[in-house]
C-alpha cells in the first residue's frame, strides 16, 4: 500500500512541473524589432524550445508582461556582466507563443 502512495504521489509531483522548460544561457542578443510585441532575447543553447513554437531563432519578452522592467533589467544585468540566466517557458500555456516566438514567462539569475 505504502508503494502505491509513493508512486502516486511520485507520478503528481512530476506532473507538476512538466508544464515548463527552464532554459540555461547566456544571452547573445537582446533586439527591440518594430512590430513585435516586446524584446526578443537569444541565448546561447535554445535547442530545448524546438517545436514549442513556429520560430525559435529569438525568445520573446512581452511588452505586457507584469514584471516587464524588471525582467528586462535582470537581461541586460547578465547580458553585461555575462552571467548565465535562466529563462522558464510554459509548454502547457495557451498564450506560450507570442508573434510566433516562445514567450518568456519567469526569468532567474
């Protein structure tokens, strides 16, 4: 019985977190493009998002993002210095994909 609840609760936690793809770089380019939504952001390894959207040559940072500024600082914090940043991206979300590219949801450094 007891392994049962463990594989259950095991098969739940993992579900939890699969709606996401944390992706680790650092960031090569940061372009502000007429006609896109926000700030288009590339790392240096982005073959983790392949498929997640029609485009995957730019990450894009939604200009109606709620941490917007900040986000933004933290990007151009670690584009200077050249810190690795992580980028988290819904697989799940509806609103995943902005002008074709993956929106950025949550950004770590």
């Amino acid at each position: 019985m007891k392994g049962l609840l463990f594989s259950l609760l095991l098969l739940f936690s993992s579900q939890v977190f699969a709606d996401y793809i944390n992706v680790t770089g650092n960031i090569k380019l940061i372009n502000n493009w007429e006609g896109h939504n926000g700030h288009l952001i590339k790392l240096s390894d982005m073959s983790l998002t392949n498929g997640l959207c029609e485009r995957n040559d730019h990450y894009i940072l939604h200009k109606n993002h709620m941490f917007l500024k900040e986000n933004f600082s933290m990007l151009l914090t670690a584009r200077i210095s050249g810190m690795p940043v992580t980028i988290r991206f819904s697989d799940s979300a509806s609103n995943k994909c902005e002008d074709k590219f993956p929106r950025i949801f949550h950004i770590q450094l």
